[in-house]
C-alpha cells in the first residue's frame, strides 16, 4: 500500500503505511481565583469561558485529523488548515491555564531577595524592572501576550511578544509569566483604550510566589 500526503506542492510518498492518530483529550481546568482589585468577577468569568473553548476546538480538530487523513484525496485541504489551526487553540489553552493560575492564591508581593528576583537583578539589574519591561512590551499594538521565558541553557531570562497566541514564540523555552493583552482580557472593565489601567491591575494581583515557584522548579 502506497499513501500519497499532499499539502500544496510538497508530497510525501509512504511505502506500507497506516495513518492512526488517537487523539488525548483534554480537560478544562478549573481555577481557585480570588475577588480581585480592578478585574471583575464579570470579566474573568467571560474569559474563563474563551479558555473552555480553546479546550473545545482543540479536542475537536484534534478528533477530525484521523478522520479526514484517511481520504486525503477529498480532504488534504481542509486537514492542512486543521493542523495549522490546532496550534492557535492549543497554545491559547495552555498559556490560559499559566495565566490565570498565577493568581490562585491571591496577590503576593514581588520579592527581589527571592530566587528569581534575585536571578532577574542579574540580567537587568534591577530586579523590579522585570515589571516595566513587561509593561512596554504588553502595551505593543496587536492581540497577543508579553511573556517572560527562561532558558535553561544559556540561564538567562528572554522576554518577547506572541501575537495571538502562536507567533513569535522562542522555540522550547519554558514560560515563567504569561500577561494576556487581547481585546478581551480588558475590554468589559476598562474599555477599549484601557489596556494600560488593566495591566497596572494584573500586577497588582499577581501572586509572585506562583511566578517564583515555576523559575525555582526550572532552575533546578
């Protein structure tokens, strides 16, 4: 049996082969969030629902793949945007599930003496820098998330701008904080040019203990 994989002109020719893909399927993660100063219990139960839904479409692309791989012939081309579409659900699940986590436990005060203060005082400093930085970065034009990474090979912090959810990302670096900056995240409490007075309030609830505790578990 010979099985032709077309996606546009790159053909892939496969001598006795049975495409077999069984799809995991995720859950939805459930969250312990406190009442929090300047983001609403409206607001954050809305962006809940828009996790549960990359949760949703990523299931659902992943249980049609099999399925449409098996005729490639009448669905090769519906299957090359299924993949390139599963990583925007996937990533926007997961960096949903860093993001909101990071305020279980309620706000907890940066502490530079702490390990990754002080690892962030050595790459820019000043360890509280980190929160400008993210600033700036956060308040780029465009749908996306300010995310600080840490790469364990050459120990340092890298901090960059994914737009939507799956472009620009440094490739195989951990994620320590995850800051949201769609529309979304701050259009139902502070409208659509509030961007700023939202991010000034996910820092105020933040609870870097959680932050600290992912660099702690990376470093070592």
């Amino acid at each position: 049996m010979q099985l032709h994989v077309n996606f546009g002109r790159c053909t892939i020719q496969c001598e006795d082969y049975t495409l077999r893909e069984i799809p995991m399927k995720y859950e939805e993660k459930k969250f312990n969030l406190p009442e929090m100063e300047g983001l609403s219990k409206e607001s954050i139960d809305a962006h809940l629902g828009l996790y549960a839904g990359y949760v949703k479409n990523f299931n659902q692309i992943s249980a049609l793949m099999p399925e449409y791989a098996g005729d490639m012939e009448k669905h090769g081309l519906a299957l090359a945007e299924l993949i390139r579409r599963r990583s925007f659900e996937f990533d926007g699940m997961r960096l949903h599930e860093l993001y909101f986590s990071q305020w279980e436990g309620g706000a907890k005060a940066f502490d530079a003496n702490s390990e990754l203060g002080q690892a962030l005082a050595k790459d820019y400093k000043v360890a509280e820098h980190i929160i400008p930085y993210i600033t700036s970065i956060g308040m780029m034009r465009g749908p996306g998330w300010a995310i600080l990474y840490w790469d364990p090979v050459a120990k340092q912090f890298l901090a960059g701008f994914a737009g939507e959810q799956h472009q620009g990302h440094f490739a195989t670096l951990p994620i320590i904080l995850a800051l949201d900056v769609w529309e979304h995240a701050f259009l139902a409490d502070y409208g659509a040019a509030g961007k700023g007075k939202y991010i000034d309030a996910f820092f105020k609830n933040l609870n870097w203990d959680v932050i600290n505790a992912r660099f702690v578990a990376l470093k070592n």
